[in-house]
C-alpha cells in the first residue's frame, strides 16, 4: 500500500530592510540681527556719550558769552590756539625757572608722590592699630579731630620753619593733608570687621599677623582704597597752592609766574591740566581698588 507523504510547507524569509535615516535637511545660517546691534549701539550712545559731549558743549558756550562781555577773560578759541602752542614743546628748559609745562607736570607728581607715599606707609598701619585696639583709638581721637580740619597751607609756615627749605615743606603740607582720610577710612574698616570673624580667630589662637593678613587686611581693603583715593586728590589740591608759595618748578608755580606776566591764557590751560591729571590719578586708583576689592 502506497502511503502518501504530506509535504512539508516552506518557510519564505522575508529580509527585514533597515529603515533609511531621515535627511538632514541644512539649515541656513541665522541672519545677522543687525537692528538689535544698531539699537544697542544706538543706546550706548544714547546714555554714555551723548550726555557729556552735552555737557562740555554747554560748559565751552557759557564761556564763550561770558568772555564776549569780559575784556580781560580769553575765550575758547584763543585759549586753544594757545595750548596748542604750549603743548608743541612741553620740556624746553631755558632756565632754573623758564620750562617747559610738561617739567612742571612732572616735578608737581614727584612732589605729590613723596608727600602721599610717606602718608600711606605710616597712615596705614597707624589706622589699623586704631580699629584694632580700642584705648588707642580713645587716646588719638582728640588730635585727630583737632588738627583734621586745619587749612593744608596753614601746616606751611611750620614746614618752613622746620626744614629750611621751600621743597621739603611742600612734601611736608602734602603728607600732613593727606593722612587723615587713610587714618580714618582704614580705621572704620577694621571697626566694621564682623565680630564673628573676630571670634573664629580667638578660638584658633592665631597670632596677630595671622589676623592681620587673613581677616583684617582682606575686609578692610575698600575702606583702606576709599581712604587712599581720597587722599590722592586732596595731594593734588594742595600741591597748586603749595607750590604758588614756594616756587620752584611746578604747575602751581607756573600758573602763579603766567599770572605775574599777565597770561590769563597760560592760566586757563593750567586750570584744565590740573583737572585732567587729577581725574586721571583718581580712575587709576579706581581701577586699583575694583582689582583689588575681596568681596
């Protein structure tokens, strides 16, 4: 008997395809966002530029009408035909007493210098020892409050008198004008320490250079540059009406000797030289103190 074989059914493989990754389809860069630039920029004009060119166009017109009914006052056009010339040859030297304004510049800053460094090397340290102990604080209140207010060029005639001389008395009102700011900024500091620092420091038993350099000097660093920035101009100030005293080579001497041969204009670019390094000397200590500021 024939048996009948079943065939067996055939399995088809059916190959899977691996789907094909989508297109990247490029994306153009972003446009320029040039209205927003030409806004800001706009605006940067608008509230920092803007204002004190106003400013010193309104100051240079108020002088030009006053000199128009003033004989004697030189307006701005002649006054800058006439720096212009001083400026062409700012160190000539044709004498003791005869050179050129860039000399007198920079005997006026040597001056300042002296007079200002030897006020911070001992206002300083003297500042800190009287926020830190409280009896020598006490002790030198009443000097510093009595001889804080005297007028600089009253400290003169002492200088004078003491050193023989019209150079060292000049550094000498500069250094007894400048200190007090830096006495007192510097002292007010370390006073303002937080007591809890203060605190932390007893119970490690540091010594007093261990507080000095790692909690009194960081705290009090801008009070110390607020002190420091306020002497400088006030170096600055006095170093003019010093120097019309004294004689010499120096700005305040050079305005007083164009005053005496009649050169107001000479006078009016002094004023503004005076102004000028001033506020320079002032936005580098700024500059200093942001560099150095611990908070």
């Amino acid at each position: 008997m024939n048996t009948a074989i079943a065939a067996k059914p055939t399995l088809t493989v059916v190959e899977a395809k691996t789907p094909e990754p989508p297109r990247k389809v490029p994306i153009p860069p972003a446009a320029p966002k040039t209205a927003a630039r030409l806004k800001s920029r706009g605006l940067l004009l608008l509230e920092h530029i803007l204002p004190p060119l106003l400013g010193l166009a309104l100051f240079v017109g108020i002088w030009a009408m006053v000199s128009q009914h003033t004989p004697n006052l030189p307006g701005p056009i002649k006054t800058w035909h006439s720096a212009v010339t001083v400026f062409s040859d700012p160190f000539y030297r044709r004498g003791p007493n005869d050179q050129g304004i860039g000399w007198n510049i920079l005997n006026s800053l040597q001056r300042v210098g002296l007079g200002f460094g030897m006020a911070a090397l001992l206002g300083i340290p003297l500042g800190f020892m009287i926020g830190r102990f409280t009896f020598l604080a006490r002790m030198t209140a009443p000097i510093i409050s009595m001889l804080r207010p005297v007028s600089p060029l009253a400290w003169l005639p002492i200088g004078l008198l003491v050193f023989k001389a019209a150079h060292p008395a000049a550094i000498w009102v500069i250094f007894i004008s400048s200190i007090w700011p830096i006495i007192i900024n510097t002292a007010v500091g370390v006073t303002h320490v937080p007591q809890d620092y203060m605190n932390v420091a007893k119970v490690l038993k540091l010594s007093e250079w261990k507080i000095f350099t790692k909690i009194l000097f960081p705290a009090v660093l801008p009070y110390m540059m607020t002190g420091i920035r306020l002497s400088i101009g006030v170096a600055w100030l006095v170093i003019v009406a010093a120097e019309m005293l004294t004689g010499g080579v120096g700005i305040g001497f050079w305005v007083w000797d164009e005053w005496n041969n009649l050169n107001v204009e000479h006078i009016i670019i002094a004023i503004f030289v005076v102004g000028i390094v001033g506020l320079l000397l002032e936005q580098a200590l700024l500059l200093l103190a942001k560099r150095f500021n611990y908070e």
